[in-house]
C-alpha cells in the first residue's frame, strides 16, 4: 500500500527502474538515484542557505562560485549522457552524487529569486559571497553525500518517506516564486507565517502538477503500447 503512495508521487517524474533506484525499508524511493539525489540534494541545500544567511539575499552568487556551481550540473549531464548512450557504465552511486551535486546548485539560484520575490524587505547581499560560506555550503554537500548513501539505507522505510518529502519540498519552493509575481502575494511577507497563503497556493500546483505529469505518462505509455 505505502509503495503504491510512493510510485504514484514519483510516476510521471521519473523512469521508476528497480535496478536504478534506491531502497530503504524494503521499500523503493519514488524516484530514480539520479533524481533522488537531485531532490534530497535541493531539500537539504534549501535548509542550509537558510541557516547560513538570515539576511534573505536577494543576488546571485558571483561568477565564480556559479562556475563551481555549473560543475556539478555539467557532472551529472555528462554522467547521464555517457551512460546513456552506451559509452561508459555508471552506477548509482554516482548518479546519486551527481544528482546532489545538481540540486545544491539548483537550491543556490533559486534562493534569491524566492528572496526578492517573498520578502518584504529582502537583503541586498549575494548567496554564497564569502569563502567562508562556499567552504560550508561544498562540506554540507560532501557531508550529504556520505548522510545518504551510506547513511539513509538505515533509516529503514522513513528513507522514501524524506524523499517524498524533499520532492515536495523542491516542487513548491519553485512554485512560491511563480505565486510570487502575482501582484497580491508579490513581495508582501516580513516574516514566514504572513507567507502562509502563498505557500499553501504553491503546495496545491505541486499536487495538481505531479497529478498532471502521472496522467501526462499514463496516456502516453497507453498511446506508445
């Protein structure tokens, strides 16, 4: 029964393949390593950036940290392309470490995009601008990395359940910036609960969008059979 919960959030999002997933509980994430890695990573990188600048920047980091960042995104294409077409084998491991990788970077552009468009009030200052900073947000990926590769499988069936969550997580903080630049919500909060509206009109387009996207892969695979 909980399996099915867990596919269903996952179906229209990724392949589901049993051989490129990873389990916890005896239970199957409701996504691929790849993409697991992706939303854990976001989820996690979300509640660090958050932690690490209570002044709600609102500007990108510099050009050479977006660089550091790019790597990891440019990683996990190579990874996914390579393998793909046939030129060399990876494993989930990598495609787990790639996919983190990919979603702090992810979590690193759309925090002062959510900024600017949230708050009130949001900061002037740059996410990640100072050494000191980048060397926290690069120790919390490795320290990620190690969490839930090797970590994660002991937390039994609680495992999927955070990757659930974490792809929740991810679907509506981008959803928060698009309910955002709507006029009645568009920079009207000084602190989080006066956001609570917003947030639960985001959370409602994830549920209407991971329904959409099922539907979207159901028809499909009943077209292409």
């Amino acid at each position: 029964m909980l399996q099915a919960v867990l596919d269903a959030v996952g179906f229209g999002l990724c392949h589901q393949l049993p051989e490129r997933s990873l389990f916890g509980g005896g239970l199957r994430v409701p996504v691929c390593a790849r993409d697991a890695g992706i939303y854990l990573g976001f989820a996690i990188a979300l509640g660090v950036l958050s932690l690490m600048h209570r002044d709600r920047p609102s500007r990108p980091p510099a050009a050479s940290v977006n660089a550091l960042l790019a790597f990891g995104v440019v990683a996990m294409a190579f990874d996914g392309v390579t393998s793909y077409t046939g030129l060399r084998v990876t494993t989930n491991e990598i495609r787990l470490m790639t996919g983190l990788m990919t979603g702090f970077a992810l979590a690193a552009w759309i925090t002062p995009v959510l900024a600017a468009e949230l708050w009130r009030s949001p900061g002037s200052g740059r996410v990640l601008d100072d050494t000191a900073r980048v060397g926290v947000y690069l120790a919390a990926l490795a320290g990620s990395y190690i969490a839930v590769w090797y970590g994660a499988p002991y937390l039994g069936v609680a495992y999927p359940l955070l990757a659930t969550a974490a792809i929740i997580v991810t679907f509506t903080t981008v959803n928060l910036v698009i309910v955002c630049l709507l006029p009645p919500f568009e920079r009207r909060a000084s602190r989080l609960s006066d956001a609570m509206i917003p947030i639960l009109l985001a959370l409602v387009l994830t549920g209407l969008e991971l329904a959409g996207s099922a539907w979207l892969k159901a028809w499909l695979l009943g077209v292409l059979a």
